[in-house]
C-alpha cells in the first residue's frame, strides 16, 4: 500500500487518461448515457485524493497554482462539467508524474551504499575461513579481504601485502599501501592481493556505517525546495479566485464564476514550466549532464555560494613531481634515478610519480635489490650497489638531527626525502596538479553567474590545499575536513544563502545531499551519483559551466511561457467577469493559450550556439 501511495501521481493520471478516452469512446458509440461514467470515476478516484491534499495545502495557507486547479476541479463536479474536471484532474497529476520520477535520491542513495558493503565477512579461525555475516563479526576476529573486494571493517593487517583504494571515503586520490600494522577503512576497495585483517571495530562502528548515518542526517534534514510554479501561483491563484468570486458577485451567475476558473486553470504553470524543465533535462543528458532532481534546475542559476571539493574536481587526481632539491654535491639525475629505479617496485602513492618524472627526462634505471618496504620505516633498498632510502623529513630528523641545515624549507604538497648510503641525498615535492581550465572558470564565474562567494574545502593537508586555492583563485579555504565536517560547513552555507556542492567521492555524499544543488563530477561512486542532483559524466569544468547556463536558460523560458500564458489568461479574465466570454469559449481559449506556452517551453530542448562563455587557458 505504501509503494502504491508513492506513486499514486502516476496511477491517478493513467486512470484519468483511461476514463477520459472511454468517455470519448462511448460518445462516438452513441452511448450518451453511459459516457459521464467513466468521468465520474476519475473525479472520485482521482479527483477526491487531490483535493484532499489541497485542502491540507489550504489549511496551511499555501496558495499555490495546483490549489486554483483543485477548486476548478470542485467547481466542474457541482455545476456538471465532468469532462473539464476530468481534464483538470490530468493536468494536475500528470505534472507531478512528471516531476516525482526523478526525485527519489535520498532513499536510492542509501540503497548504493547499502550496495557496496558485504553482506558477510570472511572470518579465519584456525587456518580455516568460513563465510560469517557482518552483524557476527566481534573485535578481535581474524578476516580475510579477497581482491577487489570491500573491506568490511576497520580494523589492521595482520598477513599479507597489497594496496588498497581508499578515495571513496577519504577524498584521497591514491592507492594506499597496505603491509602487517597497516590501518584499513571499511568501505575501502583491496587490490589484488589478498589480506588478513584484524577487526578493531564492530561494523555499526566502523568508518563507512558512519558515513551512512551522516547520509541518513542529511537527507532527513534535507530543506524542502518552493518550486518556481508555487512561487507564481502564491498570487496568481487568489487573485483568480477574487475574480471568478466578484463576477459571481456582481452577476449573481455561479456560471460566470466557473467561466472565469476555466480561463485561469494555470495550465502554463502546471504544463508548460514541467515540459521546459524536462526539454531542459533531455538537452543536459545529449551534453553528458544528468540532471537527477528538476528542481535543480530551477536554483541552479539562483546559487550565489559555490563549495568544491578538491581532489578530482579542481585537480586530475594525480600527484606530479614539481622539485628535486638535492645536498651539495649530489646530481639530481643522479638521484631521479637510483630513486625511480627502486621505487618502481612500490605501491606507494607517490612511487609512480617519481617514476613517470624520470620516463619524461629518459635517466637510466636499473634493477633494485634486497628491496623493503616496512609500515611507517619508508622504502630501502640497493641499486647499482648504493643502499638508498626513501623516507619523510620527520623520520630523517629523529636519527639525523645535523640534516636540517641542507633540507629545503617546508612548502605546500606532498614531499620525501631521499638518502644514500645512509645520508641526506635529495628531497623531492609533489603536487596535485590543478585542472588547466581552473583558474579561468573560477575568475568567470563571478561576472557571468553573479557568484558572490566560493569555498574550497578538502580532506587533504591544509597547505597543499592552500597551495591549490592560490592557483585557482580562491580565497576561503578549509582544509583537513571530514565528511561530518563537510556537511556541517555546507549546512551552515546553505542556511546563509542558496549553495552548489560539487564533490566526487563517498565523503562528500552527505554534503552533496545538503547542498540546495549537489554536483557529482565524474562516476567514481554510484553512492555519490545518487546521492547529487545532477551528475557530470565528463569529468570537465566546462560541462558545469554548460549545466549553469542549461539552468539559467530554462528559468528563462519557462518564465516566458507561464508570465506569459498567465497574462494572456487574465486578460482573457476580464472578458469573462465581464459576461463576454462564456465558459465553453473561456475552454477553447485556455487551450489556445496552452498550446502557445508549451510550444515556447518546447525551445528549452533546442540546443543553443554555445552553452559555455569562459576561456581555458
């Protein structure tokens, strides 16, 4: 009953589109007696239903345009114009079918996390590994995680080598190392070797079941949007009431009142703004762009606060080698190449920086030896009979204090250090090279979209994040965040004015949902996909640049269209408070006024020269 109640928009006008073609078939049958039944039906099982939420709406003193259609709908069945209420009762569930398809997110979002986590987990007890369900693993248990499978809580590795894809809740781009004392997340994908964890918390503990209650908070949480049709029909609906009542008034005629309601059934706002809205839809798909949410096409062109997430979104996700810094007397080709040579053996994240760097300068590499790589001690090995070590500035100055003096000064990025046969050789920094498109988008998105305050906010280091901000042009940073925190800041922003998030991973998934509109760039997590209102399959800027002016271009239109057709309908009001148009003419020019405002929606779905007014640089 509760799914049926859930779509009940959709079922309302099949049956309205049912009852209506029999009554037009028993017309041409000749069975005029029997033709209003079918009309009865859809007023009392369709018709009933709406009006009783409309009077609820009314209760609460919500006038919108749905609520004039509602009283034209009471209104046809008293003075016997079955075939107007009929048509009335489609108009008005038809629009909300056509908005209610896409506005499922919340429950589906939660259904795609559901879908990531394993059901059960593989528990070793002596040397034997049984299938457990999740709920009946304890701390302490001994687990296997198979390749490619989801890490089912948190816990540390105890047996085996690997890596493990943790960008999902992190925000992170890179596959993290995974070795015996190794903390791992739940929810974070293992890589092709299997691993032996120990669970150091129960799964309703763990970081992912956390993520899925802060998803839950959000969405429950989640602001309801005034659509644009309510906001025109706030004064639209009492203004045709005063008139339909003062005709009535002055002609003492409930027929003039009914003629007036039949000119101002706002089937501009109840038609023309959906098909806009959906011919907007249908060009965003052609251009990569899913719009999940109509109404955000409707506050996307309104959004004066622009919150981006860093990694994958103002950056590709790759760390770059940008500096060699090397001791006196050391030869940075020299180093770019026993360091490449050893550390094209390692899973860490900044090995294959370090190894597409000397592929680029073409330096020599040779085998590497008695290579290891233990949890926190870096990478050792020996090339071309030199021992060489990669570690980090911290570990280097606990047993090398007199080091200091030849290490760079600390900047934003990532960074390691390199020593060979035991002594300080180089240092080489990293960045997460920002999109080449970036900047010139963040400087255009003040003058073309009035966008009045830009965030930056990331889970990484503050000066690596500080350092991307300088790059693109952002002045308000916020960095090392959690997902809470994310969503703590987004709800703050949103409370303030209008926001858009833009975010790719798990992690940003509750701040995607509350944001007025979430913006998922690219398709790493289906989580994340529904969790957004719209869904950017082409990793680009220039497609979120597309999707604004996609906005901007529907409110355009569908303003047109229902303005318009309501100022024709008022006119046309006139002449009926006036006795000069009755209610039969007051239909056939209502009708003419639809046509001419949803054939003006229909440009919405008309691709326009450009859609995007920045240059990349």
């Amino acid at each position: 009953m509760a799914r049926l109640w859930k779509y009940r928009s959709t079922l309302i006008a099949a049956l309205s589109v049912l009852g209506i073609a029999l009554h037009f078939a028993l017309l041409l049958a000749g069975s005029h007696s029997w033709a209003n039944y079918p009309l009865w039906g859809v007023l009392i099982l369709g018709g009933i239903p709406l009006v009783g939420e409309l009077t609820w709406k009314l209760w609460q003193l919500e006038f919108g345009s749905d609520l004039l259609a509602g009283i034209s709908i009471v209104t046809s069945m008293v003075l016997g114009e079955y075939l107007a209420g009929g048509l009335v009762v489609l108009m008005l569930s038809g629009g909300e079918a056509i908005e209610a398809y896409a506005i499922r997110s919340a429950s589906s979002a939660l259904r795609a996390l559901s879908k990531r986590m394993p059901s059960v987990a593989h528990r070793k007890v002596d040397h034997v590994i049984e299938d457990a369900d999740l709920s009946a693993i304890n701390i302490g248990d001994l687990l296997a995680v198979f390749p490619h499978e989801a890490c089912p809580v948190d816990g540390v590795v105890v047996e085996g080598h690997g890596v493990m894809d943790e960008s999902y809740l992190t925000g992170e781009p890179y596959l993290m190392q995974k070795s015996p004392g190794a903390q791992v997340l739940s929810g974070s994908i293992n890589g092709d070797s299997a691993l032996i964890i120990r669970a150091e918390k129960l799964a309703e503990d763990s970081r992912f079941a956390k993520i899925r209650q802060v998803i839950q908070a959000a969405e429950e949480k989640r602001p309801r949007i005034r659509r644009l049709a309510d906001r025109l029909g706030a004064w639209y609906t009492p203004l045709a009431l005063a008139l339909a009542g003062l005709a009535w008034l002055i002609s003492g005629d409930p027929i003039r009142f009914l003629a007036v309601l039949v000119v101002a059934t706002p089937c501009p706002l109840l038609i023309a703004i959906p098909v806009a809205i959906i011919g907007s839809i249908s060009l965003a798909a052609k251009r990569a762009i899913i719009i999940r949410d109509p109404s955000a096409l409707e506050l996307a062109d309104t959004c004066r606060t622009i919150i981006f997430d860093k990694t994958g979104t103002l950056t590709y996700g790759k760390p770059k080698l940008v500096g060699v810094y090397t001791a006196p007397g050391v030869s940075e080709t020299e180093v770019l190449a026993l360091t490449a040579s050893l550390e094209r053996l390692s899973k860490h994240p900044l090995a294959e920086a370090v190894v597409r760097a000397a592929d680029e300068r073409k330096v020599a590499r040779w085998e590497a030896q008695q290579m290891s790589e233990r949890p926190g001690q870096g990478l050792t090995g020996v090339v071309q009979g030199r021992t060489v070590a990669v570690t980090s500035r911290e570990k280097l100055l606990e047993s090398q204090p007199e080091a200091e003096r030849w290490l760079p000064p600390t900047t934003s990025g990532l960074e390691c250090v390199v020593l060979l046969d035991g002594h300080y050789a180089a240092t080489c920094q990293f960045r997460d090279a920002p999109r080449g498109d970036g900047s010139s988008f963040i400087r255009h998105l003040k003058p073309r979209h009035q966008v009045s305050r830009l965030l930056l906010v990331s889970g990484d280091r503050k000066s690596e994040v500080e350092y991307l901000a300088e790059q693109v042009g952002i002045e308000m940073v916020y960095a090392g965040q959690s997902p809470e925190q994310k969503l703590e800041l987004v709800n703050r922003e949103t409370a303030a004015n209008s926001t858009i998030f833009v975010g790719d991973g798990i992690n940003d998934a509750p701040a995607l949902l509350a944001a007025s509109v979430g913006i998922a760039f690219g398709q790493n997590s289906d989580v994340t996909t529904e969790a957004a209102d719209v869904v950017i399959l082409d990793s680009s800027l220039q497609k979120i640049d597309e999707f604004l002016h996609i906005s901007r271009r529907m409110r355009r239109i569908a303003l047109q269209s229902a303005i318009g057709g309501m100022g024709l309908s008022m006119l046309g009001m006139g002449f009926a408070v006036a006795g000069w148009l009755p209610p039969v003419w007051g239909a056939v020019l209502q009708e003419i006024i639809d046509v001419l405002a949803v054939l003006n929606a229909l440009r919405a779905a008309w691709p326009p020269r450009s859609l995007f007014d920045y240059r990349p640089e």
